[in-house]
C-alpha cells in the first residue's frame, strides 16, 4: 500500500517515474491562460489570510461546500475568514475521490510544505501555520508565482481595460512575464439591449473613437486590439455557448447594431447573425497580427437565476452543456482557412462527448505550416481533472500528434492553483509510462519520449506562442 501523496504519486510504473523526476518536474510553467487578478500582481499583494488566497473566487469549492450542506454565508457570504475555513475543512473529507481531494492536499504541501490531511481535526493547526508563513515576503503573490517557477502568465481581459497593471508591473522589472489576453466576449453580448449599449459606451470611452454605427464600433475594437499588441498581447480568448457561423452581410450587421444600440430586442436569428460576424471579424483581426486565439466553449452559465441574483456571476452555477457544434465549428473554420486568413487556433470543449468530433475537425485545416496549428485544447474547468485530462489526451493521441500538444493552464483566479501544471504532468508521465511497461511504446526510445514529455510541459508552449 502505497504511501498517500508520496513522491510518486499518480505515476503506476517505473517508466512513468522516470519521465516525470528526470523530465517533467523540473520545466519551468507558462501559464497561456488565466484569471489572476493584474493588479495583485503589479501592486505584490499580500494575502491576509489562507482563507483569502485559497477560498476566495474559488467557486469549485463552493460548489462542493454546497453539496455537503454548508450555508451560503460561508462561501460567498459575510462570514468570518476562519469561519469559512473551519467550514471548507469540515468538507474536505467528503471530497474523496473528487479532483478538490488531490487539490487541496497538493496545493498544501507544494505551497506551504504541509503533509497533514485536512479535516476539523486539523483545520486550526493548519490556518494558523499557513498564515504565518504568508506573513512572509516569499507568499506574496509574486513569491508564489517564483516559488512554482512561472515564466508566463496571460491574464484575461476586456477591450476597454486600460491595462495599467500590466505596464505597473512591465515597469517594475519583476521577472516573470505578465501579458494580457483579449477577451472582447461583451462586444457580442446583444441578448440585452440596455447592457450592450453600456458596453459600447465603455468601449468609447477607452478608444476614444465616438461610436453611434457598426463601422464606428468595429473601428473601436480594432484601435484597442492595436493597444493590446503594444502591450504585449500575443491571444485572444473567447468563451462561447457554441460556434457561430450564420451569413452576415455587412449591411445586415449594421441593421442589426442600429436596432439593438437603439434599445429594441433581437430575434434569436439576428442574435446569431451578429455573433457570426464579430467572430468572424475578430478572428481575422487576430491573424493580421499573428496572435493565437482561443475558444471555450459549451457551458451553460448562470443556471440558477435566484443565486445569480445574490451571488452575481462565476461563483459556482454553470455546468456543462449540450451543443450540437459541428457544422458551425467546421464552417467557421473553413471560411478563415479559405480566404488565408486562419489563424494559429487553440479549441477547448467542456462536454467530453465532444473530443472525437473537436480532434477530428481540427484536423481537417492543419496546413503543414506550422506544427500544431490547430490545437485540441486541454482539458477545461470540470474537465481539469485526472478522467478528462486523460480522456482529452487519448483522443488527441488517437486523432491527432499528442507530440505536439501545447500542454496545461490554470484557466484559475488563484495564486495556488499552480500545482495543476503538476497534476497534468504526473497524469500525462502515467499515460506514457503505462504504455512503456505494456510494450505498446519502446523502453528503447525513453530519450526521445523524455523529450516529448519536457515539450508538452514546457517548449511546445514557448514555440507556439512565441514567448
């Protein structure tokens, strides 16, 4: 019986031992894509408490909290910092066998160098020791950013974000790359009139660009799309409920951005037509300029209408969806790839049922310029677990090059949410050192997969995006 969270941990072989101890474990980090907050890292931000820096935004916890009975007021409510801790430990126990188990107690022992199991019995020990130790300069946001050797972040961002943090911290000489993402989702967010309109306003206001038309607005985007590259943005990120690919002339989006910027509700099809052309103009602003985007897709956000209501967004209430998202994938796709305008493209799903069709679509536009153009992204949000990563992984290794695989992101607000680049790299050493022992790779070739693995952890990123 093997010791809980030992040296080996997820690593079943030998081989597998051998490919994350000599190769995996000691890449460097770059994180593509993230939520960490540019200001905490630009103004070095002390943690007050284990409760901010591990509770705090962390709606995986919260939903688990939940599930285990625990009131509201200890998740996103008033109650005090030790209070919601004493509470997270009381659930921690019945978290076995979710990824939160492995989490916590890695994230424990990587960051704090604590091995005990958390559990009322423990939660004071272990609230008071953490939070000595981040009275120290070395757990400050910055610190754990070094502690985990992180090269790069990409932080995700609005359009009109002035990204003053990023140029604070640019400035400042910190070591570690901060760049921000474009994230340009509200520009397309016209189920509601009154919001978008807000939106458009805001957009305004950061371009300088007096926007009353669809070209004055498109006009808009792309002024602050050249401020992101100024500033270092390499990506761009899109959460989507699904692709989008409807004709959309342009005098139809203009009709369309007339009635709702004039405060009238869409129809469901204008609502896709305007979604179909900012995708499309916004992919080909991306490839102008030799960025990589990103696309999320398929959660159902915001499902419980009652807690969105006290809790606002992103605090523990989507889930994943169901969408029938070949032929808008395929189409999308193949209008860039057919007027030379696809960019280097990057497609996360959330619903497994998905990986077949999203590695087999990708594989339709590979072009032989670059290797890896179109990437199946890793697994993401409730797929970020040892069953999907693994799952992505076997049906890119299937339908695909994994050799080529761009590897792991935190897609998190949390500064200790670094020990999942380990948690992937363990899982992805098991994978191929499983293979090794049962003779469907050769033992023969350990340096070349050796070489692989430090790829997807490491180089193959650094390539990609040319960091």
């Amino acid at each position: 019986m093997k010791a809980f969270m030992n040296e080996d941990f997820l690593l079943t072989t030998a081989a597998a031992q051998v490919l994350y101890h000599n190769h995996a474990a000691r890449m460097p980090i770059i994180d593509y894509h993230c939520h960490l907050s540019p200001r905490m890292v630009a103004d070095d931000h002390r943690f007050r408490s284990l409760t901010e820096i591990w509770l705090g935004g962390d709606h995986y916890k919260w939903r688990a909290m939940r599930a285990n009975g625990i009131d509201e007021k200890y998740c996103t409510g008033d109650a005090s910092d030790w209070e919601k801790f004493e509470k997270w430990a009381q659930t921690v126990p019945y978290t076995m066998r979710n990824p939160l188990y492995h989490w916590t107690h890695l994230e424990l022992k990587t960051a704090f160098g604590i091995d005990k199991i958390v559990s009322p019995a423990t939660a004071r020990k272990i609230y008071n020791e953490c939070n000595e130790k981040l009275k120290l300069p070395e757990y400050s946001a910055r610190g754990m950013m070094r502690r985990y050797k992180v090269e790069v972040v990409c932080t995700t961002d609005d359009p009109a974000d002035t990204l003053e943090y990023h140029k604070k911290t640019r400035e400042s000489g910190f070591e570690i790359k901060m760049l921000p993402t474009w994230r340009p989702d509200k520009a397309m967010a016209v189920e509601s009139p009154a919001l978008f309109r807000s939106y458009v306003e805001s957009l305004s206001n950061a371009s300088g660009v007096t926007v009353s038309t669809f070209p004055d607005m498109i006009d808009a985007l792309q002024k602050r799309h050249d401020f992101f590259a100024a500033n270092g943005c390499r990506l761009s990120d899109h959460g989507l409920e699904t692709f989008y690919a409807e004709a959309c002339t342009t005098d139809e989006a203009k009709t369309i951005f007339n009635k709702v910027y004039g405060g009238k509700d869409l129809t469901h099809e204008e609502i896709l037509k305007f979604k179909s052309a900012m995708l499309l103009i916004f992919a080909e602003m991306d490839w102008e300029k030799g960025w990589v985007q990103q696309f999320h897709y398929g959660a159902i956000r915001n499902n419980n209408t009652k807690m969105f209501r006290q809790a606002g967004p992103d605090t523990g209430f989507d889930s994943i969806g169901e969408f029938n998202t070949a032929k808008a994938l395929s189409a999308f796709l193949n209008r860039l790839n057919a007027s030379g305008k696809l960019a280097k493209t990057i497609v996360y799903n959330l619903n497994p049922c998905a990986n077949e069709v999203i590695a087999t679509m990708l594989g339709n536009f590979q072009d032989g310029t670059i290797p890896g153009k179109l990437q199946f992204g890793s697994g993401w949000w409730f797929l970020d677990q040892k069953d999907g990563m693994r799952k992505q992984m076997n049906a890119l290794s299937v339908l695909g090059l994994l050799s080529r695989f761009v590897g792991m992101l935190t897609d998190s607000r949390s500064f200790l949410s670094y020990p999942r680049h380990e948690y992937f790299r363990r899982t992805l050493c098991d994978l191929l050192g499983t293979d090794i022992e049962n003779g469907e790779l050769p033992s023969g070739e350990m340096s070349f997969i050796g070489q692989m693995v430090e790829n997807i952890s490491y180089y193959n990123a650094k390539q990609f995006f040319m960091f």
